[in-house]
C-alpha cells in the first residue's frame, strides 16, 4: 500500500493527513497532530518525524497545504483573460499590494469570471518567501521531498465542492466557515471558482462560544458588504461550516445570517481521537490537508513554486528516469547475456562433440599431427627472419651516397626505428616521401633533425620510424621476389 502524506504548518498545531493510494481512488486513513507553538525548527522536524515512525508510515515525497494566515490576498479586475498577460500585469500589481520586492515573494492567482466590463476577476495569492522557505527547511531536514504547495482555502473549497457538488446551486454564490485553531478562514465560491477568502480572528475554542460566535458572524457580514461592493452583489445561498466548531452552532448561525447552513462532518480519523480530554475536532480544522493529500497529483491552481523546488523536483524525475533506463539496461544485458551463454553452451557442446569423435582419429593418423606442428614451427621461423629482410632491402635501396645509417631497431610490435646522418634536410624529406611509397611501411614519422658537426662536416642527424604491416605484403611484390630470389642464391 503506497502512502502518500499532506501536512500543515500552522502557528499553534502541525497537522498531517495521511492517504492510502489504491488504485485510482485514494483515502484518508489518519490524521496526525502535534502543537508546536513554542518549538524551534528542529524540534518541529522531529516532531514530525516521530509521528509518523510511530505509526510507521514511509514516504519520501509530501504535499503542503499552506495555512490562510501566510498569505495575502487580493481580488483584481484586469483588462484582459490571457493567461500571458494576466501574468504580466499581475508582476506589476504584487510590488503595489505588499512593501516587499518582487524578488522576495512568490505569488499565484486564479481567473474567477470575468465581469460585467468584460475584465477578468482574478483572485492573487503572496506570500513571502521565507514563509515558504522555512516550511522547506523543517521537511527538507525531516527527510522529505515536496511535491507541491498550495494554498489552504483552495484545498478547503475544492474539497467541499467535491463533497457537496450536488447540494451545490450552479451559478450561485456560497460560503465556507472553516475554522481552525489559531483562526477562522471565511471563504466565498460558486461551483467553478474560489471568489473570495479573509481570516478572520476567531480561534476554534471562541466559535463554540456566545460571544465568540457573535463576533465571528459580525465580521462575517462585513465581509459579505464588501464582496458585495468590489465583487458579486449577491448574498450567499448556503452556508458550510467545517473545522473546530460544534454541529450545535448550526440554528444560530442559520437564525443570524438568514441562509440555510449545511455542517460538514470531521473525517472519520479525527472523532475518535482525544487531545487533553477534548475532541480534536473541537480543535483543529483538517479538511484542507486532507484534500491535498487525497489529490497530491492533481494540479491546483493557487500553488506556490519556488526555484529550488523546481530544481530538486528536476532532479528527482530525472533520477526516476534514469532509474528506469538503467533497469531497462540491465534487463537488456541480462537478456542478452543469456543469449551468449546459451549459444556459448550449445557450442561447447559441439565441440566436446567433437573432440569425443576425433580422438579416435588422431589415434589412426599417427605422428601426422606431431609433423604438421613442426611444419608451423618451421614456417613461424622461417617467417621471422624473413621480416628484417624485408625491412633492410627496401631502405639499402632507398639509401643514398651521401646518406648513412648508424642504427636500426625492429621490435616485437613490427615497429622499425632508422636513425642516420645527412649532408641535406632535404635527402631526410626524400627518405619519407620514399618510405610512404612501399606499402607494407605505415604510419612514417620523423621523431626528430638536428644539425651536428662530423668530422669537421656539418650533417643533420635523423631518426625516422615506421610500422611494418605484414598484410601488406604480397608474393606478386617485386621486392619481396627479389628478397627471396636472393636467400635461395645465398643457400
């Protein structure tokens, strides 16, 4: 069973979801959870690496679903719905929006309609850089990869329009309360598009209570007003409430707020468990990991990237690649190799085959086998001495009068040295061009020329070498007929 993990970094409480993928389905099995108020970085990563050796669950990639409270958002009307353009101009408004540079924040956006000028509605998500930085941090040291990171309120809505999609009016304006320990995330949509999220600060144990509640809908309602001036000016058909708050508070909330309210159910893996004798439902919101770990691959829209994650994501499909191509590569090798040991078998059967049946030969031939071995051994010889021979007779003929030889070396390789003097650089150049001629000499080089006085005459001093091919040499060749014609005159 392959795991696949989601976790949230929060500012009170880590939270982790973990999925079981099989086959094209993938579900929630578990939900982890550790505060982490006042833990450094590397006590976080601990944490988190405890956890989960705890229930033993292994993986070496995970998902990030990144909390509301990081991130800034913005509802934009741009002149245009290309993507290319979009872009562009969005660069342009992210330097406005936050006192930070360009370099120093990550942004992504998502087109949510366009309006009633014909201008796209464009929802833009920032957030810093070392918000996103430090997550990395504490999984990189955790031993994790990060597959992706988007933006919890995405996750949030895109899980509760998968769950309730046929409760869902097309082309209506809804809300989501999701609240979480530390915040409650309000989010407004309609069946395609997120429209609209703000954090609102009312932390999950205040929303179970009167007053707490009184001032989560007060906001709630501001809210609607000025969605209703910039965006949509619509009210919300239905109502969702998800997160750490009581199915209780479903009446008053649909009293107040005049909109039916439909109360979205913990996960299975959540009831059960007790944080200091409460319910952790009462406490933690975990449907936005949740979401991004049951649809790790799937591609979000409001994601953040940044340019080491691009550079370790690279690496690791290409190491995945490489991975496969050299399984393929062994398997091929081990194909073939098979396929030589078997052809390798079948012939040292034959020739055992053979050797069985010719040894009653050799028995009858007698010491014809003894005769032809004496025969190579002559012939060997006889051609070894034949080879200086063959290497003396062209270069005594080559030789000029005013030429001399002090020194030739034929060694076991068949390469000739030839040192010797010369009145004229030119008799050495001469020499050369005559020895690339016959055609059993390759590859002529001149090692070196140098001027020195002899006997009161200024010579030059050479030393030429050359290889002797013996398949260059043909009976038909006039010097080699000759060189045998004169060893037959000597005998």
């Amino acid at each position: 069973m392959k795991v696949i993990l989601g976790v949230e970094l929060g500012n009170e409480y880590l939270k982790i979801a973990v999925a079981s993928d099989k086959g094209a389905q993938s579900k929630i099995i578990d939900c982890l959870f550790e505060p982490i108020a006042s833990r450094s970085d590397e006590e976080i990563s601990s944490a988190i690496i405890n956890s989960l050796k705890k229930k033993r669950y292994k993986s070496q990639s995970i998902s990030v679903s990144l909390s509301r409270n990081f991130v800034t958002m913005r509802n934009l009307h741009l002149p245009s719905t290309d993507q290319e353009e979009i872009e562009k101009m969005i660069g342009i408004h992210v330097t406005r929006i936050v006192p930070h540079k360009s370099n120093e924040v990550v942004s992504s956006y998502c087109l949510s309609g366009i309006d009633e000028m014909g201008y796209g509605r464009v929802l833009v998500a920032i957030v810093h850089n070392e918000n996103i930085s430090r997550q990395l941090r504490i999984l990189d040291r955790a031993g994790f990869l990060v597959d992706g990171i988007t933006l919890s309120s995405h996750c949030v809505w895109e899980e509760v329009v998968s769950e309730f999609s046929s409760s869902i009016p097309t082309n209506a304006v809804c809300g989501i309360f999701d609240v979480d320990a530390d915040f409650t995330d309000f989010i407004l949509f309609d069946k395609d598009n997120l429209l609209f999220t703000r954090t609102i600060a009312v932390k999950g144990a205040e929303a179970n209570t009167e007053l707490g509640l009184k001032k989560l809908l007060g906001e709630a309602r501001q809210l609607m007003v000025i969605f209703g001036n910039e965006e949509v000016n619509s009210k919300p058909e239905k109502i969702f409430l998800s997160g750490a708050i009581k199915k209780e508070m479903v009446p008053a909330i649909e009293d107040d707020l005049e909109t039916p309210v439909q109360y979205v159910s913990p996960l299975s893996c959540v009831e059960g468990k007790k944080d200091e004798g409460e319910d952790v439902a009462r406490k933690l919101s975990f449907i936005g990991v949740a979401n991004v770990a049951v649809s790790a691959d799937s591609e979000k829209k409001l994601s953040f990237v940044l340019p080491e994650m691009k550079i370790r994501k690279m690496l690791r499909d290409r190491i995945r690649e490489i991975s496969v191509l050299g399984s393929l590569v062994i398997y091929s090798l081990c194909v073939i190799c098979f396929i030589f040991l078997g052809r390798i078998y079948n012939q040292q059967s034959y020739m055992d085959d053979l050797i069985e049946q010719s040894s009653g030969i050799e028995s009858d031939i007698g010491d014809l086998v003894g005769y032809r071995d004496k025969v190579n051994f002559v012939k060997e010889h006889l051609e070894k001495r034949r080879i200086p021979m063959l290497v003396i007779h062209p270069l005594q003929k080559l030789m000029k009068e005013n030429m001399s030889v002090t020194f030739i070396r034929l060694n076991a390789e068949n390469k000739v040295t030839v040192r010797g003097r010369v009145f004229h650089l030119s008799d050495v150049f001469n020499l050369i061009s005559e020895l690339e001629k016959i055609k059993y000499f390759v590859d002529v080089q001149t090692r070196y020329t140098r001027k020195q006085k002899f006997k009161g005459d200024e010579m030059t001093e050479f030393e030429v070498s050359f290889m002797f091919d013996k398949s260059g040499v043909r009976k038909s060749d006039g010097i080699v007929e000759e060189t045998v014609d004169e060893e037959k005159g000597k005998r």
